[in-house]
C-alpha cells in the first residue's frame, strides 16, 4: 500500500496580524530555495485568510481554516462555515482541536456534523484527538483516543477528505513531548482502527502527529512508523521555524 503524503501543517490560533502576514512571503522563499518533500498549510485566524491567500499566490503553501459550523448558513453569529471558507480559497479546515471541545464544549457528534460539512465543500478535514493528562496518567490513552476518533470520523472518510491529528491535550504549548514509542503506539492504533473500518481506504488517510513540535525534534518526531506529518502550534508562527520543521522531510 501507498503511504499518505506528509502534510506539516501550521495552527496560528488566535495569534496574528496583518504584519504577519510577511511570514507567508517568507515561508514560500523558503521552500524555494531549500525545497518541501511534503505538503505544507497555514491555518490563521480567519482575518488573515484572504491576506495569506494573497500573499502566498502562486507558492506552495496551502492556506486552511481553524474551524467551521456543521450548517451551511443561518443564525449563527461568528461562526464561519465551509462554504464561506471554500469560497475564501481555503483547502483544508481543522475541527475538533481539543481547545475547541475544551473551551467551547464540542463534542465528538459535533466534530463529525463539522467534518461532514467540510467535506461536502470539498474541504479536506483535519479530525483532532487527544487525551488529558489525567487520562494518560489513568492508562486511559488508548480507549479516549480510539473513542473520540471513532465518533469523530464520518462514514465517507478517505485520504482526499480526512486526516487525523493526534495531540496528547498534555503536550500542547507545554514544551513535553511524548516518547516516540508512546507516539508510536497511539499511532499504530489510529491506523489499525482505520484500515478496519475503510479497508485499504484506511492505509492512505494520514495520521498527523502535534504537541509542542519544533526544529529539535521534528526528525525522530517525523521518524515514527505511521506518523504522517505534523500539526504545529506556536512553531509555525515564525516562517524560519516552521521551515525547519519541513526540512525533516528533505
């Protein structure tokens, strides 16, 4: 079977202005100078959408949204949907980051209704999971994960409309990283699960590793059996950062 294409992704969160927006300029002159063996997003704010698009125009790096409503349009006051997001130019959308289930109680359910939603504007999801430090500290790792990937997931998923992004909640901006056998393991289990529900479909939909990637340890992070790239927080903020995050897959 066909590996996933590696996708190192970058999540702005609420960070950034149009000053930033030089970081696109940047980043494009980096990979083409030094070149990306992988695919490579930017997913800022949802003011700076338009002006990243702009900015990066005939570069390599794709531009995506942090969120979007299951519904198409109506009474949902700042909330952005798909549509609107497919409409901007975006390609890919993230959904369920834990910050949103933490923050804004999402559940599973709503993940998949977000998910669905994007895929039928042609948008390529990015399904997050991850559990707390509780959880992991309960040996509980495995069954939240497998469980918040399975409710999570819709029933059409395929490598054109779906990845999934695997954050340890414990591991986000902390500066603690999990072991690359503990990655590995919560890997391999994404993948199994999978492969049994989409067969061979399930070989090919890419597993993202995040939690505090950077620089230092994005090669043996990148190294790890089924691990397909990265979803990168604060990293990704600094154009030079981020390239050297890519540069794992030259």
């Amino acid at each position: 079977m066909t590996s996933p294409k590696p996708l190192v992704a970058g999540n702005w969160k609420m960070n950034g202005l149009l000053a930033n927006v030089s970081q696109m300029t940047e980043l494009n002159q980096l990979i083409s100078d030094g070149g990306a063996n992988c695919d490579v997003l930017l997913c800022p704010s949802t003011t700076l959408i338009s002006s990243l698009l702009e900015a990066g125009a005939g570069g390599k790096v794709m531009v995506g949204g942090q969120d979007c409503h299951a519904n198409v349009s109506g009474a949902h006051t700042g909330d952005i949907s798909a549509e609107m997001l497919k409409d901007l130019g975006c390609s890919y959308v993230i959904v369920g980051h834990s910050e949103r289930r933490a923050d804004h109680g999402e559940t599973s359910a709503d993940v998949n209704a977000k998910a669905a939603a994007a895929q039928t504007q042609g948008l390529k999801a990015i399904i997050c999971c991850g559990e707390s430090d509780e959880e992991r500290s309960s040996g509980k790792t495995l069954d939240v994960v497998l469980e918040q990937v399975k409710a999570s997931i819709p029933q059409d998923a395929k490598n054109s409309n779906t990845v999934i992004a695997y954050e340890p909640v414990w591991a986000i901006g902390t500066g603690k990283v999990p072991t690359a056998n503990d990655v590995e393991e919560v890997h391999a289990a994404i993948r199994t699960l999978l492969i049994q529900r989409f067969g061979e479909e399930g070989a090919l939909i890419g597993i993202l590793y995040g939690g505090s990637v950077k620089a230092s340890n994005a090669s043996e992070l990148m190294g790890v059996q089924n691990v397909n790239g990265a979803l990168v927080g604060g990293a990704s903020l600094k154009a030079a950062d981020f390239y050297g995050i890519i540069e794992a897959y030259k």
